[in-house]
C-alpha cells in the first residue's frame, strides 16, 4: 500500500463538515478554513513518540484516542471550541491491522467533539504522532495562564493520579489486581479532554491549564505567569478509590507528580458560582500574595515533598 492509498482508506472522510468552517479538508496542498467573525484562532501542536509517550502494547484504537484528546485538553484549558486538526504520522511499515485501529479511536473522538481530520502528512520512520489543532473563542474570551489574582481559588476539575499509578505497573514498581490495573491504564491510555468545561469557565476562570506534565508544575505555570504564589491542600486533592488504597507517599507522587491526568486546574474569585457540566470540581488551595507554591496538609501544617513533574530533557 502507497502512501496515497494509506491516507484515502484510513484518514479521508466521506464528506467534510463544511458547517463546522471547513470549506476545503484532507486532499489539498492546505485545508482552507472560513474563520467566525469576531472570533481568534487558537492552535496547539503535541507529538508522541513511541518509547518515550507510549508503549508498543498500546491498544491502536486507545492510542488514536489519546493522540488528540491531548490536543483538545489544551483547547479546553484554554476555553476554545474545536474546529479541526492536522495529522502527520511517521510509520515504520504499513500495519493495516494497526492504522484500522488508530484511525478508529482518532476518527470517532474527532466526531465525538465535531473537529474533523483537514490534513496532515505520512512518512515512513520511527512510530511517531504529531497533531496540531485549531480552535475558536471569541476576542477577549480565551483562557490564559497569566490571569491569577491573590485571593483566587484554585479549582482542579475529575480525579487525579490514576495515570501514574498505570505507569508504576508498567515501570514494575508496583502490583495491582487485573480490575485495578485496567482502570488506571484506562486513565493514562484514554482521558478526557474537558472541552465543555473550559468553554462554561469563559468569564468565570482567572486562569486555566491542563494537567499533562503534574499538579506541581503545571500549576507552577500558573504562578509564574501570573506573577502570584499559592497554597496547595495536598489533602484536599480528588483521588479514585484505587488510589486512595495506596501507602500515603505514593498517593502524594501520584497526585503532585504524576502527570498525564488532561484534568483542568484553574483560578477563580472565590465567591465565582462555577457552571455544572457534569464534571465534579474541587477546591484545592488559594492565590497568594508570596511568590512560590506551599504544599500543606488539611491542618494546615507544611508539606515536605521533593517531588517536581515530568521534563522531557530532566526525566
């Protein structure tokens, strides 16, 4: 199979979905997108390279899934709605059984958020995904890291850690039950982008990021935009059943740590009435005037981690 073949089989739609402002997709030298008045563009780009973002193993269809669910958590965290993506896919041989799978777990979250496939490139080479994907919000509206003000409650959206807990199985560091271990490799290998949530804080969030690298940096981002310290309830953070099982040290690297989460951390003033999308929120600390992130217990006493998230060039 050619690599024309490959794209027309796997990756061309029927039709595009020219009412989302698509007028020209997957086919072209460059897809042509009609742009909504008033309205800017957001685009963000993620690559995941085999051995470093995922494992061989990985079910194909999760991995399609994931691919561009982290994608469209940095559109929720930044409160866009989807308005297409770009994929380029090195592949080192042409697996039809595999590309069946990735195609379906890419093509149907795609659908799931109404962002379709506009283009893209293949190669052949070391598996590795890069999408980039486009957004709207409109003037004035998107969601940014530097809008933190002292007083602001910090609000983290789902559960956190699960993630990590998948990864210390794979790493042999730590023994799960089957039921167990499907569940947090379920959390790491298929989040779900908040979109609906980052669209409904609009107006209401201060600032806004997603937790793909660890609470602690990722909130640490934040801070650093903003120009704002905070105090963290490590206590208050939301853990699974699975995690709340866990020794007490682990449940911390998992929750401050972990990363992989695509939960949404975010400020507002604290008397903000928050929207209901169906995504459970918790309060999990507060914006201060001092520089730097204080960990503390429900007591309110300090908490001495040593943990920092994940860098690509310090892992």
């Amino acid at each position: 199979m050619g690599e024309f073949d490959l794209i027309r089989r796997y990756f061309m739609r029927p039709a595009m979905d020219l009412a989302n402002g698509v007028e020209v997709g997957v086919g072209d030298d460059c897809a042509v997108l009609v742009p909504t008045p008033g309205a800017r563009w957001l685009v963000s780009s993620d690559m995941l390279v085999e051995g470093r973002h995922f494992l061989s193993t990985v079910d194909p269809a999760r991995l399609g899934h994931k691919a561009l669910a982290v994608n469209l958590s940095d559109l929720a965290a930044c409160g866009a709605t989807p308005r297409g993506f770009t994929l380029a896919l090195a592949l080192p041989r042409v697996d039809e059984a595999w590309l069946a799978g990735f195609s379906r777990g890419l093509l149907a979250l795609a659908d799931a958020h109404r962002c379709p496939l506009i283009g893209g490139d293949t190669t052949q080479g070391p598996l590795n995904i890069c999408i980039t994907v486009f957004g709207e919000a409109p003037a004035g509206a998107a969601l940014l890291r530097s809008g933190a003000r002292v007083g602001d409650a910090i609000w983290v959206s789902g559960r956190l850690g699960d993630a990590r807990l998948a990864l210390e199985v794979f790493r042999g560091t730590l023994a799960l039950d089957a039921g167990g271990f499907e569940a947090a490799r379920a959390a790491m290998e298929s989040p779900t982008p908040r979109l609906s949530l980052g669209q409904a804080l609009r107006g209401i969030a201060t600032a806004a990021i997603d937790v793909s690298d660890g609470l602690l940096g990722d909130l640490g981002h934040i801070l650093a935009a903003s120009g704002v310290g905070a105090r963290l309830d490590v206590d208050a953070l939301p853990r699974s059943a699975l995690l709340a099982a866990q020794p007490a040290a682990l449940q911390r690297e998992c929750l401050l740590a972990g990363g992989d989460d695509y939960e949404l951390v975010f400020t507002a003033p604290a008397a903000a009435r928050l929207p209901d999308v169906g995504v459970e929120l918790t309060r999990i600390g507060v914006i201060e005037l001092e520089p730097g992130l204080r960990v503390v217990d429900a007591q309110g006493a300090a908490v001495a981690h040593g943990l920092r998230s994940f860098d690509h060039f310090k892992a």
